[in-house]
C-alpha cells in the first residue's frame, strides 16, 4: 500500500544540505517548507533552489511552501538574554523602552500591546508557559503581576487569552517576502494569523501581481492560529485554496483542550468545501533530540491521517532536530499503518453531494467506478490539477495519478492527498494522449496486463476545467 498522506518538512541547519535533503525526499518528504521567520531572502532563495535540484535529481514531484512570518507580537531583549519570573511578582511590559529588559521590565516588539489591553486581561508568553495579568495601563506601559513564572528569554511571543490583539496578518515584512517567494515561484504560500477573509483576499492580490513576471500564481495556505479566526472559519476557508491547523499559537488563545475538536471540525469543512488542509506543531516535537517518538506522537499523527488531512507537517524537527530523516521515516510508517485501518464509505459519502459541473461529475464517476469494479488505478489527465484534487476530497484506497504536462501543476498536486502527480509529454492528440498515459504506469510497474483502471481528460487536450470524459480501460 503507498502513502495517501503527504508530509512537509521545514528546512533549517540540521537539513539544508544537498546529502540531507536528498535523504529526507527519498524517505518521503513531499513538501519543503521555508519558514520566513529566520534567514534573508537571498538563504530562501538558495534553498528554493537547491530544492528543486535535489528533486528533479530524485525524480520526484516536491513543492515548495513559503511560510510568512507575520506581526511580530513578541517581548524584546534582556540583559543576558534572559530573566527568571516568579510567581506573584510584578512585571511591566513597556513598548517605549529601548534599553535590555531585567527582572522588573522587558520593552516590546509589538508596540501597539497597551492599546489592546486592559485591566483583568491575561497573557500568555512563550506559548503560555508564562502567565501574566493585566493589572493596569499607563501610556506605553503595561503593568501585570506573574502568575505563572518561570524563564523568560529574547523575543518569545505574547498571546491574549481569548483573542483580540490588532496586529494586521500581513506587515511590510510580509509584503517583501512575498516578492522573493515569487521570485522562486513558490507552489504554496503560507499566510500567519489571518483573522477574517479579506487577510487572506490581500496576500493573494499582493501574491498575483508579485508573480506576474512569471506568470505565476500560487496557491495560498490560511494558518489558522488566532481565536478570531474561528468564528470566520468558513469565509477564511472558502477565500484560501487550503488551511493549515496550526496547533501552537490556537492552542495558546482557545486553550489546549478545544484544539483537537477544533482539529476535526476544520479538516471537515475544508474537505467539504475541496480545501486542502496541514496538521501542524509537535507533531514528532521528541524526536528534535530522541531517536524514536513518544506513543502519543503516534497515536496524534495517526489521528491527524484518520481525521482526512492531506498532510502532516514537521518543524523543528526536521529544520534543527538530531534525527530528521529518520523522523520523516518513522512518521510516513505512521501514516501507512493509519490509513490501513480507514473505513471506505464512498456510496454514502456521495449520495446527498450535488455536482453543478462537468469535470466534477466525472471526477466522481471516476471514483465510484474504480470503487465498484476494483480498478488497479485512477489516473487523471489534467492542466490544472482540479480534477485530482477533487478526487481526493473523497476517502478511497485506489491510487489517483494526476498527469499533467505543467510541471507547477505537478508540483502542486505534491500535497493532495493519495494523488501521485506524474508529468506527461504535450499531446495535442487525445488517443496518443491516452495511450501515452497507459504506457507511463506500465513501465513504472503500477499497471500489469489484465489490470483495469479508470482514465478521465477532455476531449480538448490543454483546456483547463475542460474534463469531460471518463474511460474504463484494461492493459492489454
């Protein structure tokens, strides 16, 4: 059985080299993320680069996901780089203080705080390891006493407890990186914090003009880490072309135990509404210096597969971790061994869904007749991938081939879930087409003779949306 579920890797020290990145994507990564938190443009640029090398070396379809940093809703420097806060005392979090922070005050990267808070409010510092409450605000200076100490060190980041901090989704940062990530024509672009719809409406503007030297338009990825989000799930759903739950920064504002419903009610939505979705944070967080996970890093990133995400994704485990091939290894045995245990319920799955157009009442044709007759494969002869990615909207053990003559396209079909994309030469004539499509499974050993698969195109080869014709053939 070959993996449904794909995996993103975030690169980083322990992982940008061409010996290590070669084994991580022969150990399964489909998905390389470049986390704009760190590095300058011109690294990004380089590991983009040494990505798409690596890969085409490996003959294998990765994609690329450029990952925004977002506001930088963060404590600024100590002397020493750190203090210890203890229970009870006072703390003052000041954004006019330019000097280092000691034990009594720290200035701040996100100067707009005091205007966001008030007396009663709580605070979570360094994902809410740290707990601090709001006594009162003077001017620039917001006063708290420590409920919760411990070790506070440079630039750890400041949630409120249950939402409500103003800073935009996208700062000027964000707007620069977007340029570079364009540069290199990123498949995926990551959007940090998107509060509402319109977030997500202004990075893919700014993303289309951006790559419009290039003709390039890449798909956008909505974070959902804030508590505002959640009420507008739905908008911010339908404005993106997939979501990644992003455990962390959410976990902090709404509290660690509504995450995993959370979990499950977005992946749901998103798959209803033919949205892709990334399960992200600690998913393997002790493998960054162990040989092998905890149970229940298991049991998360097999719960994670048996909810329908497209992927799982990797941190710093990949990015500075000790073992991070073999954590991409043990994690791709993970999802095999989830996906066995999958119930198939395709019948009722489609009964009550309504299909308002062509390419995808063949592509649900395609999926019950594979279903019903046992076919060996699907394979889906596509320009713009549409028709894969709502092929894999539905939970089937039969592997879907999106071929496709783009080769964005068949990066981008890299982080659809149980489709393998494969790239085809440009036939302008549809049997050639067909026939070619047959030939390229044969000679990978995925078709024998006798195997009967399901084919779907348009009888206008290279028209995108054009999907119009199913065909059951058999291997002669």
């Amino acid at each position: 059985m070959s993996r449904q579920t794909k995996i993103v890797a975030t690169l980083g020290p322990a992982s940008s080299s061409p010996e290590i990145l070669a084994q991580l994507i022969a150990a399964g990564v489909d998905v390389v993320r470049l986390n704009f938190s760190h590095g300058t443009a011109q690294d990004h640029i380089d590991r983009a680069t040494l990505v798409r090398a690596v890969a085409d070396k490996a003959g294998r379809s990765v994609a690329i996901m450029a990952d925004l940093q977002g506001p930088k809703i963060r404590v600024g420097k100590f002397e020493g780089g750190k203090t210890l806060l203890t229970a009870g005392q006072k703390f003052v979090l000041d954004g006019a203080r330019l000097e280092p922070g000691d034990n009594a005050a720290v200035g701040l990267d996100y100067k707009e705080l005091p205007r966001d808070v008030r007396s009663g409010d709580t605070l979570l510092l360094n994902d809410g390891l740290l707990v601090l409450t709001v006594d009162e605000v003077h001017g620039e200076q917001v006063h708290t006493t420590v409920r919760v100490g411990g070790v506070l060190s440079n630039n750890k980041g400041i949630n409120k407890q249950g939402g409500g901090l103003t800073a935009p989704a996208l700062t000027g940062k964000d707007m620069e990186d977007i340029k570079t990530a364009m540069s290199f024509q990123c498949e995926y672009l990551a959007v940090s914090f998107p509060k509402c719809a319109t977030d997500m409406e202004m990075a893919r503007q700014l993303a289309n003009v951006a790559g419009e030297p290039w003709r390039h338009k890449p798909s956008l990825i909505a974070k959902i880490e804030r508590s505002e989000a959640i009420p507008a799930l739905e908008s911010i759903v339908r404005a993106s072309d997939g979501i990644m739950v992003a455990r962390g920064d959410l976990a902090v504002e709404v509290g660690n135990a509504a995450v995993p419903a959370l979990q499950k009610r977005m992946i749901k939505l998103a798959r209803s509404l033919d949205k892709l979705t990334i399960t992200a944070t600690q998913m393997m967080e002790s493998m960054i210096v162990n040989p092998v996970p905890t149970r229940a890093e298991v049991s998360d990133v097999a719960n994670a597969v048996l909810d329908g995400t497209d992927a799982v994704m990797l941190s710093a485990e990949t990015a500075a971790g000790k073992y991070p091939v073999e954590t991409v290894e043990i994690m791709a045995q993970i999802c095999i061994e989830a996906e066995r245990a999958e119930d198939v319920s395709l019948d009722t799955d489609i009964v009550n869904k309504q299909f308002g157009r062509i390419d995808q009442t063949i592509a649900m044709g395609a999926l019950l007749t594979a279903y019903h007759l046992g076919c060996k494969a699907i394979l889906a002869l596509t320009e713009s991938g549409s028709t894969a990615l709502w092929m894999s909207r539905w939970r089937i053990h039969t592997p879907i081939f999106g071929l496709t003559t783009q080769a964005v396209t068949q990066r981008r079909m890299a982080l659809y879930r149980n489709v393998q994309p494969l790239v085809m030469p440009n036939f302008g004539d549809l049997d050639r087409a067909l026939a070619e499509a047959e030939k390229i499974l044969v000679e990978r050993g995925i078709l024998k003779p006798g195997d009967t698969y399901a084919i779907t195109c348009g009888e206008s080869m290279g028209d995108p949306g054009g999907t119009n014709t199913l065909k059951v053939c058999r291997v002669g």
